[in-house]
C-alpha cells in the first residue's frame, strides 16, 4: 500500500465505482495487503457450500465480496 490507509473497520463508506455505486454501509473487514475493504450488505455473493461436520445442510448462503479500496469513499457523520 502506497498511502496510510484512512479508512478503517467500522468506519462508514460510500461506493462511488461499480455496480452498488451510491451505497453505503459500514466497513467489516480492510485487506491491507491487497488494497480492499468488505462492506456490510454491499457487492453481495452467492456462494455454493457442500455439506460438512459443521455445515450438516451445505446450501446457498450470500456472502459480502470485497472491493478495491479505490472504489469507496469515507462518510463523515456530521
């Protein structure tokens, strides 16, 4: 990462690229090796999930997928 990361977990970001741009959510996870963020209830994903010990029904479960940290900005709660 080139620049100190301003955004941080449990900070409030609005997309501005792609296709959830103009949403907002709260920041679960920074992924600093790789420059992006998961936001909460945003660029949702369906993944496919074989039964196992802890999973006895496997199934279809949506799952956030991150984004590139250029894509997002930082919402300041004024």
């Amino acid at each position: 990462m080139s620049k100190k990361a301003t955004i941080k977990q449990g900070s409030t970001v609005e997309v501005i690229a792609g296709n959830n741009k103009g949403a907002t959510g709260t920041v679960l996870q920074v992924i600093a090796s790789k420059d992006r963020v998961i936001v909460e209830g945003v660029n949702v994903r369906k993944k496919h999930q074989k039964p196992s010990a802890a999973n006895q029904e496997g199934g279809i479960v949506d799952q956030e997928a991150s984004i590139h940290i250029s894509n997002v900005k930082l919402v300041s709660d004024k």
